[in-house]
C-alpha cells in the first residue's frame, strides 16, 4: 500500500488483490498528472455530480481521488473494480459514491466530464469511444493520460476520427495528456468489433472453430502461438469432467476441450468482461446443443469451491499492465491446486524461460513436461 498526495487530499492505495510479495503501486505519473491537471483547470469541480466518466482507470486510484463528483467508472478489468471499492472503503469514503459499470454495460446517456486512462489495447480504446461517442456533447471537456510509451499516433487518431481534433501536452515525469474537443457533426463509422474467423484444420480439436474476439482481447485477429501449442497437446477422454479454461481469453481452448470431450462440463474464467463476453460467443458458436459450460468473470479461481474440478487449462499472463511480475501466475496456480479433486491435473503453457516448472514443483510435489518445442512448453501437475 502506498499514499498518493493529489490537490484534493491524500489516499492510501492498494491493488488487488493485496500480496505482501508485490510491490508494484496502485498509480503511476499519469494518474498524479491528470489529477493535477484537473485541479488547475477547475474541469472537475465544474462537472455536476454523476456527470463524470473515467475509462479505464487501473485500479480505482482516479475515482477515488475524484469520489465527492460521484463519477461513473467503466472498466474492462474486475480487479479493477475490486480494487476501486477496496480504494474507497480504505479511504473512509462510501464505496456508493462510484458507479462501476463493466466495458460491457450499458454506458451513461450524458457525459460532461471524459476521463480517459490509455489502455493498452487500442482496440479496446476504440470500441469504448465509439460506445461512449452518443454521450459526449458540446461542452464536453475530455482529457486522456498515459505513460509516453502508451500513447502514440495512433491513439490520438482514434480520439480524432471518432470524437474531434485531438492534441497532446507536454511531458511530465515521463506521462502525457491528451486533450480532445468533441466535434458533434463528426462522421463516425461502426465499432468494427468484435471481430470473428475461422480456425484452420491443423489445431487439432480446435480445428474448424469459429473464435470470435471482443475488442481487447489478446491476439484478437489471429490465434496466439502459445495457445496453438497448447491446443496440440489438449487431453482428451476425459468423460463426464468439470473442466476449467483458466484465463479464458476468447474460450478457444475451452471450447476445444469441450469438442474434444463432449460429456464434460466447461467452466470459463476471466478477469476481463470482454474477455468472458467473448468465450461465450466462441462456445455457443461451436459447441453442440446438449454441451454444458459456466462463464465467470472473477480473480482466478477464488469463486470456485475446493476440490470440484477434474482438470485446469492454464495460458497465464506474465503482464499486470506495463509491469513484468509472476503474481497472476502464481494466484493461478495456487488457486488451481484448492480447485482440484485429488488426481486432478493442471495443464499449463507457457514461454520456457518463465521457469513455471519450479513454483508448480514446488507447489504440487510434480510437475512433468507434456510436450515443448524452442520457445515453449506444456506442464502438468497432478493434485495428490
């Protein structure tokens, strides 16, 4: 935990979940800029109350410091919405007074104060404005913020093409903002998300499969190298199973698990709405009338009862943003090993170089290579 100093007063932060082992903070130069930013120009104490939208705010750091506004957060991420109410209840503050609606809910009908914090999906960012371009106006003050390394041309032509000229700040401590004035008479074009192919017959059960990708899922054009090793190695025969694709993504490997053994039960995973949003798609698309499958959207495998899985499918991210840290991975791999019935297996894949043979080892007392070519690996662990 750590305390931002804003001009409003200073909050105690914390990610979520909370893990002594990781240090990385609740905000970064971007939050405290635009923060700052805000005060000097009056935007926000100008904006009435619950006229105010934060996009994409990491981990509750820009609507806690703006709470008395009572302002409407959208994010794709639940940790970050676990964090925002945690952020707030930290600070003494009534976690009511934020709104939290997902990426896939419906957005406010009138926005007078955008805040945008730059994702790292651009195809997120896209699809959200066109989501929340009816909402904007006039008089509309917008004000993005991001790291200089995360906002590019590209970013600020998606904030001109869909809501109006757009230009940048100058650099602070290595953050940005961006300035946008909505042009009403602007000619937008539709969302182009999701987008949706075909897999090709060399995947093995997930040959054939129609995928369709949510903005900001990853690799949302093309399957991932990763997951095609995994989906090679995919275990079949499993009967009457209760299978978890742990991490879902777009529900690729799920749903060809579920292909593969047709009397098991699927359950879907992800911290991301659009991700969750996506594997249903994939699922309903592919999977047969009589197939059966749950989709959450949750930390891990936390809302999942210990000992009621016969087997996890796990591609975990090694990413928390722009930081490298293993602290998903191992909340994966913990969370797995609750989940699981004795002689349950866990089945990950990963880059070699992550090295997630020792934590698994060390973890369930084994761990053995399933297959692994130069760049990665497939590990099973078995619940003893």
């Amino acid at each position: 935990m750590n305390r931002l100093s804003t001009p409003w007063g200073e909050y105690d932060l914390a990610r979520f979940p909370e893990d002594p082992r990781d240090r990385l903070r609740a905000w970064d130069a971007a939050d405290e800029y635009l923060l700052r930013h805000l005060a000097g120009s009056g935007a926000a104490a100008g904006a009435e109350p619950g006229s105010v939208t934060v996009l994409g705010d990491r981990w509750g750091a820009l609507a806690t410091a703006l709470a008395d506004r009572h302002p409407v957060q959208i994010t794709d991420s639940y940790l970050a919405q676990q964090a925002t109410r945690a952020n707030l209840r930290r600070n003494g503050i009534d976690p009511e007074a934020v709104r939290l609606l997902s990426t896939r809910d419906t957005p406010p009908e009138r926005v007078d104060l955008l805040l945008v914090r730059v994702p790292k999906s651009l195809a997120l960012l896209e699809d959200q404005l066109h989501r929340l371009a009816p909402a904007v106006h006039p008089g509309t003050v917008v004000a993005g913020t991001g790291m200089v390394t995360e906002i590019h041309t590209s970013t600020l032509r998606l904030f001109e093409r869909i809501l109006g000229p757009t230009r940048t700040s100058l650099a602070e401590r290595k953050a940005r903002l961006i300035h946008c004035t909505p042009d009403p008479q602007l000619s937008r074009e539709a969302s182009p998300w999701p987008l949706r192919y075909t897999l090709s017959d060399d995947v093995g059960a997930a040959s054939g499969l129609t995928v369709t990708n949510h903005a900001g899922v990853f690799c949302a054009d093309r399957l991932d190298i990763g997951t095609r090793f995994l989906l090679g190695s995919l275990p079949e025969g499993r009967g009457p199973a209760r299978i978890v694709d742990l991490g879902c993504g777009n529900g690729v490997v799920g749903t060809a698990a579920a292909v593969a053994n047709p009397q098991a039960e699927v359950v879907f995973i992800d911290e991301s709405h659009q991700a969750v949003a996506s594997a249903e798609e994939t699922f309903r698309a592919n999977a047969g009338p009589e197939a059966k499958a749950e989709f959450l959207v949750g930390d891990a495998l936390s809302a999942v009862p210990p000992g009621t899985v016969d087997l996890v499918l796990n591609n975990p991210p090694f990413h928390s943003h722009r930081a490298t840290t293993d602290a998903t991975a191992r909340r994966m791999f913990t969370g797995a090993r609750r989940a699981l019935r004795p002689g349950g297996e866990l089945w990950v894949v990963g880059n070699r170089h992550l090295g997630y043979h020792v934590q698994l080892k060390r973890l369930f007392g084994n761990c053995e290579v399933v297959s692994s070519n130069p760049k990665f690996v497939v590990l099973r662990s078995v619940r003893r």
